[in-house]
C-alpha cells in the first residue's frame, strides 16, 4: 500500500528528504506522497521512513492503494531500473498518478 498525507500536516519539511523514492514533495497546502513512487520503504528500509520521523503522526495507509509487499517490491525494482526477469515489461516510472 502507497501511504498518504492527512491534513494534520504540519508541514515541518522533515519527510521529506527521508524518502528512498522521492516520492513525497510540496503539494499546494501541505506535503503529498506520489502513490506511484510510494513502495512503504520496501526495498530500501525495513519501515516507512516518512512515518517514523513524523512528529504528527498524519501519514496513514492510503485506501485506495492496497498493494501486497511483492507488488510493492516490483515498484521498487521499476522505480531503480532492476526490473526485467525477462518479462518484457518497461518500467513504469512515467506514468505518474496524479489527481
Ligand atoms: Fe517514501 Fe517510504 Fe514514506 Fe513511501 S513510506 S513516502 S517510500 S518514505
Ligand atoms: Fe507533514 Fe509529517 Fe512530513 Fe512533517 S513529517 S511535513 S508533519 S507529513
């Protein structure tokens, strides 16, 4: 599952460079997480960075991106260009979801 940013921002800028992915960057209001680039730190950490450093504790699951850990561990492999088991598949990391 992508995790999300709740309006309890703070905007303390503190997750932000925290994030393996870059998947989190200044929205209008308050910070926001790129579900496409968000793998909840699988890969790189053994928990979601952004949430351990937050001090507000508004970085929940994000609902409408239920992900098991392999498929959180092929975006991993996508979004650092190790994809590829002889699949065919490109990577994905151009199709960024935006609302
Ligand atoms: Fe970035 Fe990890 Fe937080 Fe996802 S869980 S936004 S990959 S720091
Ligand atoms: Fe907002 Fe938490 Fe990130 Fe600070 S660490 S900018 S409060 S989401």
């Amino acid at each position: 599952m992508a995790l999300m940013i709740t309006d309890e921002c703070i905007n303390c800028d503190v997750c932000e460079p925290e994030c393996p992915n870059e998947a989190i960057s200044q929205g209008e209001e308050i910070y926001e997480i790129d579900p496409s680039r968000c793998t909840e730190c699988v890969g790189h950490h053994d928990e979601p960075q952004c949430r351990k450093v937050c001090p507000v504790d508004c970085i929940p699951l994000h609902p409408s991106y239920v992900e098991s850990r392999e498929t959180l561990y092929a975006k991993y492999l996508r979004l650092t260009g190790q994809s590829g088991k002889g699949d065919g598949q490109q990577p994905l990391e151009t199709q960024a979801v935006r609302e």
